[in-house]
C-alpha cells in the first residue's frame, strides 16, 4: 500500500505466499529432480533449525556453537506481554501464525576455542611442545564436570564474563575475570567457570523470568559445542532450573524437511 501511494508500480512484484506453503508443483525435471514435485516457499535458517530442535510444547531451544542463541515459539499476545521488559530479545517471523523470540550472543564455542587455543600456547613457549587440540579439550571437559559436580568446602567459584568477541548491544566488552582465590585456579575451575559464564551470560539476554512468563517447562540443547560438552549441558540446567535434553539431529536440513511435511498435513 505504501508503494502505490508512492506510485510505485506493484504490478511488477510477485505475490506472496506464506514461509513455509506450496508455491506449486515443478513444471520441468531439474538435475535429477522429477517434474511435479511440489516445491514450498523458502524458509529462514533460524527457522528450520528451531523447528528440527522442538521436541514438545512449551519448548526453548539453546543452541551452542561458534556462537550462542536461544530461542522459543510464542503467540503475538504473549510477546506484547513481554518484549518491552526485554531489549535484547528479538523477534522474527515463524511458520503460521506464531512468531520466534530470540536472544543471540556473539560468544558460544569460540570463546572455548580462544581458552584452548590459550592453553596450547602456554604450553608451547613453556616446554616445547604442541599438545593436540582434541586432547586438550577432553582433559579440559573431564576435570571441568568433576569441578561442576562436587564442590569442594570453602572453595569460591571464579566468575568469569566470557565476552571476548562483545556483543552486538555493546560491541567494546570484553572478558573478565573476578573472585580468583588460592584454591580456585585448576584448569577444572577454570573451564567450569567459562562454562558457567558463557551460559550466565546467555541468561542475562533472555533470562528464566522470561521463559517462565511464556510459559516454557523444559529446554532443548543442540550445536556442536553443547553437544560435545557436558560441562556446558550442566551449566544450563543448573543456570535456567529447566530440564534440558540433547537433540543431536538438530539441523535447518531437516528442520525444512520436516516443515514441508507439516505443510503438506496442514499442520500450520
């Protein structure tokens, strides 16, 4: 409407059609494709990964990567009750009428990767010597959960701010460390303590409150970095107090697959 009134010719722009619907049937054969399989009207690569993580109603999705998000599907009138109180919560288009909410931040596997990458430094200029990435990590994971399972009397964790990289609200920050003590300094401490920040920090972007306010009871976790990493998985439920489950074939690959077939059931 906007356009007409500019007196743009909107003749010349194609419809619309909903993400997600059919757009029509192929009418020619297409390297290997058969004529007359229907196609469906693209999607979002937020979407469709979403869509493949949902494993049941009332659902967020955290996914840890190279980077961190999380996510859930809500209805307009639960969003006009809850966007204002939430700055750093975005909100895009969905399959039918729902909507996604979703906080994303800058610092997810990568931040693990710089603290790995860290360590193998040290080690090099100290003894000569080059340890193997896959190793590190492993040592790293194994000390970290011991750490994240038993605490130790009198022992204070270190809180860690892992945002290395910033964060698009407020590119200039960067990492830091505080309430580093004398029994607090184990590679394990320290890795639980990343662990536990980069999801602390994850929360302050969509926090539990949020979550509750929406109604969401459980969480699902999917991307390589949570998946390989049970410090991180214990992080999460202890940090948002939600049951968390893997979902280890989460991907926009299937998320559209799966879409189309609703799409094709009427689902949305």
């Amino acid at each position: 409407e906007r356009l007409e009134l500019c007196g743009f010719p909107t003749r010349l722009l194609p419809s619309t059609t909903p993400a997600g619907r059919l757009a029509g049937p192929l009418k020619h054969a297409l390297h290997g494709i058969k004529q007359d399989i229907p196609v469906y009207v693209a999607t979002g690569d937020m979407q469709c990964s979403v869509y493949s993580a949902l494993q049941r109603p009332n659902e967020a999705v955290v996914n840890i990567s190279t980077s961190a998000q999380i996510s859930c599907v809500l209805t307009e009138s639960q969003l006009a009750t809850t966007r204002e109180e939430h700055p750093n919560v975005e909100v895009w288009p969905y399959f039918g009428p729902h909507k996604i909410a979703a906080a994303a931040s800058l610092n997810g596997g990568n931040v693990l990767m710089s603290f790995v990458d860290m360590l193998k430094e040290w080690v090099m200029e100290l003894c000569q010597i080059a340890p193997n990435t896959d190793n590190v990590f492993a040592h790293l994971i194994t000390a970290g959960h011991k750490k994240m399972t038993t605490h130790s009397k009198g022992e204070e964790q270190v809180m860690i701010v892992p945002r290395v990289f910033g964060e698009r609200h407020d590119p200039s920050s960067r990492a830091s460390a505080n309430t580093i003590g004398p029994m607090n300094t184990s590679l394990g401490c320290l890795f639980a303590a990343l662990c536990r920040g980069l999801v602390r920090n994850l929360h302050d972007l969509m926090p539990i409150g949020f979550l509750k306010a929406v109604g969401v009871t459980s969480i699902a976790g999917t991307g390589n970095a949570l998946l390989r990493n049970s410090v991180l998985q214990v992080a999460v439920g202890e940090c948002y107090h939600l049951p968390v489950s893997l979902c280890t074939n989460s991907d926009a690959s299937v998320g559209v697959a799966l879409a189309a077939l609703d799409s094709a059931n009427d689902v949305f």
